[in-house]
C-alpha cells in the first residue's frame, strides 16, 4: 500500500521541475469515430502533443502525450494519470503500463 502512495508522490515531486512525456499502453479496439472522440476527450486535460497509435488486428495501441508545468503560474489545472486511465476505461479499453520520461527544462 505504501510503495504506491510513494511512487504517486514522486511523480508529484517531479512534475514541479520537468517536462514530462508519458507512453500509456492499452488493449482493447476502438472505431474510427470512438478514436475522434477519445481524442477529443483527452483534449480536454491538461496535456498537449496526443498521439494515439493502433494495431486494430492485435487489439493493442498505445498513448503518447507531453506535461509541461507551466513555470509562470498560469497553468492552474492540475495534471493526474488517474484522469488517463479513467478516459482510457470510459472507452472500454484495458490501461495496461504507463512509462514516464523526463526532460529537462531550459531556463
């Protein structure tokens, strides 16, 4: 119980001073028009750059966004994976691993 609770702040810690991509793996087969409107949906979080890739023949794809805290403290909208898996689910698609990388921000 603790190992998760320790991850989820970390990750928190983190997003203060990163730009963060993550890669969220799925299974599951969407429509074309269910794909617009995951899209859409996704649209609505604060994230930016969403890419979403399909193999329809394997019921697999896989989710490719960006985080970027915003440094002036404009950016009010607070940013959880939660809110990804909970989309992802809402679209009867099975959230499978999720990979965080971390970029560096220039001054």
């Amino acid at each position: 119980m603790l190992k998760p609770l320790l991850t989820l702040l970390c990750s928190c810690a983190l997003t203060l001073a990163y730009s963060q991509e993550f890669t969220y793996s799925f299974n599951g087969n969407l429509s074309i028009d269910d794909l617009v409107r995951l899209k859409d949906s996704l649209s609505q979080l604060p994230i930016s750059s969403v890419r979403i890739a399909l193999k329809s023949e394997q019921e697999v794809g896989y989710l490719n966004f960006y985080y970027e805290e915003n440094t002036n403290g404009e950016n009010t909208s607070l940013f959880s994976l939660v809110d990804i898996k909970k989309t992802l689910i809402e679209f009867g698609l099975f959230p499978q691993q999720c990979t965080m990388h971390f970029n560096k921000q220039k001054p």
